[in-house]
C-alpha cells in the first residue's frame, strides 16, 4: 500500500535547470569528536547538510538525508562523517555533496600559576564537501585577552585590554588535532583566558597581557607566520574580533592564504 | 459577500478558561521616539503586543492589532505607545493590554579631550501595560568600560577591563528622559565608551578607567544609590554584565528596588 | 606567598546597599539530564548562577562559582543542581541562591505510521532557587504543527498551518518527567512534529493537522485544562508562539496558573 | 600637544605580511536607502567596514573609518556607499576596500482583496567592495508561503505549508530597485506573505497557496529562470529556507550562477 502513493519528488521537471545545494539545515543531533587525551568527547552539533540535484528531477527526498544519519547506529562522530557524505552522495546519486557541522568542544585547562583545573568551551566547525575532489576545513574560535599597544605605550598607566575572538580555519595535509589549533589559537594572543583564575592567577595574566600588547593586526600576523612555516597546513585563514572595551564596535582582521 | 465568512474567532468556548496573554510578537516597524535635542529621532521597534480573552471567546482577530497599528497615520512613536494601548483595549473590549517595544536609540558624543563628535547606538525598551492601572517602565542598555579593582590591587602593572552592559529600567512620578537614564548609566562604570576617539582621547580613557576600578558589584550600588535619591524615580531595577577580558564567561550583578 | 596578595573583595563597603543577585553567566558546560528510559542522556547546559551579596561586603569571589562546579567531580547533572546550589550558599554564606541552566533535550520518536525512529530535540531550561524554601521550575519549548481553524473553515480547500513552539513550565508537587511534560506539549497542537517521515507518515500528519484544526489560544487552553487536573502540578505556565506562514510575524498566547 | 603621543600604528612590522582585511564591524548607525515610492526611506544599517593593510605597516588607526562615516555630515546612504569605500581607500591608501550593510527595509501592502494596506519589513544587505574593480552585491531576504506539492498530492485534504525565506542577490549591469528584487522574490512562492489580512484576504492567500503547491527546489528554479532572463542582471544567487511546518528543521535549495 505504502508505495502506491506518488512520489512528487521523483516526477520529471523540464526546465533543465540544475540546482547546486538542496538539503536540510538547522538540525542538532548528539555527536562524539575526537579528543586528543580522552579519545573521543561527546558534544552537540548542528548540521547543515546538501546534495546537488540534477536538472530532470522536480524534487529532493529530504528524509533520506535523515535516514542516512540514523543508519549510523553507533551515532554520528567527525570520525565519520566523510562517510556519512559518501552515503549520501550514492543514495541521492548526486555528483556533489557538502556536510557542514558546529560544536562546541571542551578542554581542561590548567590554571597558569596555581595549576587549578577548569573546563573551557570553544565553538568548533567542519567543512567537508566533495565536487570532484574532497574538501575538509576544520575551524575553531577561541576567545583569548588582547591588549591594546596603542594605548600602553601613550598612556601613563593602565592600557584598555579585552575578549578577542580569534578564529583559525585550516585545510590540511596531514591531519591537525583541534586541540592543536585551539592551543596555537591561544597563544597569539596578549595572554590566554581561562574559566577558573585564583588571585595569583589573575595576578599573572594581568601582568602577562600587559607586557605582551597585541593588536588584531599582530594576532593574524603571528598566526599566518606559524601557519606558513608548519608543514601539515596547505591552506589556512586566520581571524581576530576584539570586543574593544572602550567602543561599543569590534576590530577585526582577517588573513588567508593558500600555499604552494 | 465579505460579512457572510463565518467568523470562527467570535464563537463561543465553553471551557470557562480565560487566557492571560493573547496577540502577536515579532514585528518591526519605523518609529519615532523622543529626543531632548532634536525633538524626536527615527528608529525601529520591535513590538510585542497582548491583551487577555475573556474565558467565553474562542480566539482573538489578531489582524486587529494590527489596523490599529495602521490607525495611527501619522506613525507610532513612544509618545502614542499608552493611546495604541487604550485603543486596542477598547477594540478588544480587554481589561488588560501590555505593550513592549524595543528600539535602538541614537546620540552624539563628543569625545573627552579632542571634542570631536561620533554617535553612539543604544538598545532602549518601553514596557506599557494596563491592568486595573497603567504601568510604564523604561529601560536603557548602556556599554561602558570597567576595570577590575582586584587585578589592579594585586598586580604590579596593568588591570583587566571590559565593555560592561549597564541596565537601568525604571518606573517614574515625573517624566524622565531616556538621554538622562543613558548619561546615568554612562557615569557608573570606571570609564565611559565612545564611538570614536583620538590619541589623546584614548589616552584619558585608559588613565580614567585605571584610577577608577569598578566591580559589577560598585556599577549597580553606585546607580541604587542615585536612583534611591532620585524623587523622579519610585522603582528601579539596575543591572551589570560584564564581557570579562579574562574569561569567556560574563559577570552580573542586579539590584532592584520599589520605593516607599 | 598566594595569601599575601590583597583580597579587595572581602573589604569593607559602607553604603549599607545590599545586592540581589551577583554571579556569573554565559557557563556553557557539559552536563547528564535524567533520561526516563536510558538512565540519563548527556547533554550540554548553559548557567546563569547568582547569589546575593551582604551590604557591607565590597564584592563577590566569581571564581568560588567555578570551583564549586569544579568539586563535582562526577560533573553536573539536573539531579545535582540543588546540591550545587547549597554548596554554593553555604560557600558564599548567602541567604539566596539561584540557578538557570537550559539544555538541549534528545528523545527518539517513531514516525507514526512507518514506525521509523528519528531524534527529536527539545531546549529544557531548569530554575532552581533557594530564599527561605526551595523553588523549582521545569520547562521545555517543544515544535508542534498548528491548523489555523479560520482558514479551514472560509477556505474551499487547504488551510494554512504552521511550526508553533509550545511552551510547557511547572512547578510540582511530586515528581515530573521532562517526556511527560513533552508528551504533554506534543498532544496540544493539530499535529506532532517528527524529524523524519516516510510519504505514508507525511499523509497522516498532513490529514491529522487538518482535521483537528488549533488556535494558539486552544493550545494553551488545552494544556491549562491538563495541568490544572494533574495533580503534581501545583503552578503552571503555558505559551504557543506560531511562526505563522502568511505573515511575518508570529501569533503569541499564555496562561499562567497557581493552584490552591 | 595632541601630536607628540607616538603612533604606534604607523610603526614598522619587518615579518613582510599584508592583511588581507583590517577594519571595524558591528557598527549600528541610522541610514537612508533609495525608496521607489518615497525616494529616500529612514532605516538602520549594521555595518563592517576593511582596507587591507600593507606589509610594513604595524597597525590600522581603525577611529579613521569612522571618522571618514562622519564626514558625510547629511548621514549615510545607499547612494553614498560607495562614495565612503573611495574616501576610505584614499585615507588609508588601501589596494582594497570593502563595505558590508544590512538593514530592515519597509513597503506598504495591500492585501490581496480586501486592499488594506499594511507595513512590510525586508532583511536587505549590501556588499560593496573594491580590488581592481567595483563590485556591487545586493542582497534581499523575503518571506512568502510554501506548500508542500508532495503533501498536497498524497492527501485527501490539506497540505504542509509554512514561512518560507527566499533570499535573492544579484551583480546587475543596470541599476536595479530593492522593491524589484522583493517583488521578483514574492512572485516565487505558494503565495505571499502580508502583514494585515482581512477574512476575504485570508480565504484568498489559503485557497492561492494550495492551488500553487511549491518545493524550495520550485522557488529556486523558477527565480533562476526569471533572473537567467533578466538583461540587466549579470550574477544572482538565490536561496529558499523553508521552516518547515511538519519537522523541526528546514529545506534549504540554492542556485549561483554567473551569466556571460
């Protein structure tokens, strides 16, 4: 009974007009990452998911994107994903397939003097597409303390200083651990930021972020000459959004290359 | 013809359940709201708008919001909000109707030292509403800058500092401008925010905020003390969340008072 | 040596101005919810965490905050929150505590006519609050379809429909599921939402919508007429919101209700 | 006196790395834009303003873009955007420059029967940038109905319908209106969305909708074959987003295409 109702999304269109993405968004599903000390954690990610569509057929199948998510019984993980895409690629017969994916993804960290532990947050994001080739780009944003040299340097004390946002997005070569960017994220910029701070802490990252004045400019810089020298890195943007305290808008700036 | 569509909202329920809150959310419109300098400024606000249904109706004309939105030719403005009300209250033959309207609201300021002019944007919001008596609460949301008292106590240069959200909402006896709630707000935290600033500027900035270290905690019991003093204002809520330099997280304090 | 350094929150303030609510916010953290058929589910929570603050105490140790996250070492869960809770008033020698945390909720539905499983997503929040007696309120926002019964009945054929979002917030007497308050929410519209059905399920939901057309006022008068029968529930509120697909704005109805 | 504090920012960076984009964003400032009918409209433009910066040069003294906003004295404008990129580019002696603005924009509309009028709000972004050459993207977010064809067809009554966001930018050859790309947009769908429907209206927009069934992939295509068509267009995208009434996420389709 259940196949004699029409299918409408299988019913020819004419118009011989391809369509580039069709798919599902906005859905949020549990999901385990790789992490480097515990293996895999477990975390949150919201998906955005796309096929093309052919010029002859009037319609997608959305549920099929869903039900290709389910037949990952053991859920759905970073890990597979590129599997997920080339289930959903054969099933759809599409020739392209993209899988865009947001986290967020927790670390412990160590309080820098008085070695008190706490769990930090940081917004994550997957790319991986496939046209003719596969493309991955693995992003995270982690937000560190930057101080402003400008300020320093005229002022008699004192030197506004605040939460930057500093984003890196890399294809790579040989595979990158988050936890790698999120440390090399972190320190570039005047000093890192930490949930738990006891006064000897705090004692130190004021002191730190003030002998260590970076503008975003610096940030992105700093950051393009350690992605250009590291070898796993083919291709990397690089970003820097400061919550400027004495302004009610953000400095930003933004570097990207692809290398040879 | 039009008059012989049933009209299903006039029907009767026979549950004897009357609802608190019934209308429509999410819509923006141009408005124009009081300015003390050039009389009134142009802005857009988003409206939620409510009354209660009597226990006997089945459902509400919601587009009767909106005529009598459309009713006012010559626009809405903060000065016709309480006339909307009563209007829609009469329409809906209502004992209660709220309204709520947010809106960003513009001001120049001149910069401390070089007086140069820049705008400043804040998120304003008028809460109106009617039961046995009308009730109207104001409320402004100011950036400011704060500097941590504990981390310039403790370290031997530098302090920690952030743009901090100032709240201020009050219900008053006698008119209040919104330009006063703003400069109120702008005079709690350790330095006050600019849109543009010179050198020099900067450099009082980051001077004042260091001789001036606040804790969200001083923010809102330095605005609890004006505002008790304040025989214009009979009650206040005040309020202080700051984007922390140091942490990704934000801290807050809240006082809130209704005076005798 | 740590001791030594000042302690500038435990200082002395003489305004003699006490403060509601001083904490911390924007916590995002990993925490287990209480699952009624697998024991518990992970899941992450985002905090609001407040205490009051004595007149003559200048500030608040934010970071005791965390540590007192930090000490449960199995990490957070809705069943701990109230130990978390009175940990932290005792720590901070508070007379009030509150807690805010909301999270992201998964449960597996089966289509219901294909019987296939998808996972479903519903934001929970949990308010917990201690002044002199313990105060707790659950709520969960949960997707349903909503007919619009004017529609249906003027239309020759169709009616316009919608993805409504009801809201469900108890405080009870005896113990209540989060799926009871889902299964609630998800009896109260014209249909149920699935993240995924087969052609077969989206007949049924298309025909059960249309015959059993809802006002957000019927929503919610609904759930009033369940909740005030149900008795573990000894206060409720109830909210539709439908993002109405004729206009750009949304239609909004509450009921709130304290029982004797 | 002012011009003795050092410059720090035109200070010289040795490590030979430009940046790509170097400026300030989530600037909130009121605007005009061109109105059809009215020939200017008041709104408010969010805007994020780059220049790239030169390898030798340490920092952006980001207060001149705001300053260089605050030279157009009459305020700022659609029409003088790319006026302000050519100042912004001079004062900077940038290579590039690059302005991005979004802002609600308002149309009256009259209701498909009754002809009451009522107020529209659009999402409108504008993308104005310069490398070596000028190009201008203007972008327009509109709601319309969808209704499901595969609903529609497979049941004996009714059909899933929902607020839909179909989205249009276009690279044009010849000056194109924002309400021509609106009213192209709202062409594209089941039927229109309007903000006040009387009865007669509301039977109109139901009944129009379910004669006119439409797939996001219908409303992507057929915008592509009007804008394929249109002379004056020589680059579109065009996206629809529907938020779907029977599941919790949405359906997504786009189509790019730049024409020779």
């Amino acid at each position: 009974m259940f196949d004699k109702l029409p299918d409408i999304q299988n019913s020819i269109d004419s118009r011989n007009i391809a369509i580039d993405q069709v798919g599902v968004s906005g859905i949020r599903l549990p999901i385990t990452v790789l992490d480097r000390e515990k293996g895999v954690q477990h975390t949150i990610g919201e998906f955005h998911i796309t096929v093309d569509l052919r010029h002859n057929l009037k319609g997608t199948h959305m549920s099929r994107f869903i039900e290709e998510i389910n037949n990952f019984k053991e859920g759905l993980s970073t890990r597979n994903i590129g599997n997920l895409a080339e289930n959903i690629r054969k099933r759809f017969d599409a020739k392209n397939v993209s899988i865009f994916v947001s986290f967020p993804f927790f670390r412990i960290k160590t309080a820098p003097v008085s070695g008190v532990p706490s769990v930090m947050e940081y917004n994550c994001k997957l790319f991986f597409s496939k046209k003719k080739k596969k493309d991955i780009i693995i992003q995270v944003d982690v937000p560190v303390t930057t101080l402003c040299p400008c300020s320093k340097e005229i002022s008699r004390y004192g030197a506004h200083n605040q939460r930057t946002i500093v984003s890196i997005a890399v294809r790579y070569r040989k595979f990158i651990w988050i936890e790698e960017l999120i440390r090399l994220a972190e320190s570039a910029g005047s000093c890192e930021i930490y949930s738990l701070l006891k006064r000897v802490d705090e004692k130190y990252v004021t002191e730190k972020a003030y002998q260590n004045p970076m503008f975003v400019e610096d940030v992105v810089r700093k950051l393009s000459e350690k992605l250009s020298r590291n070898e796993r890195v083919k291709w990397f943007m690089v970003r820097a959004e400061s919550l400027e305290s004495i302004h009610n808008h953000n400095a930003f700036a933004c570097i990207v290359k692809r290398k040879r």
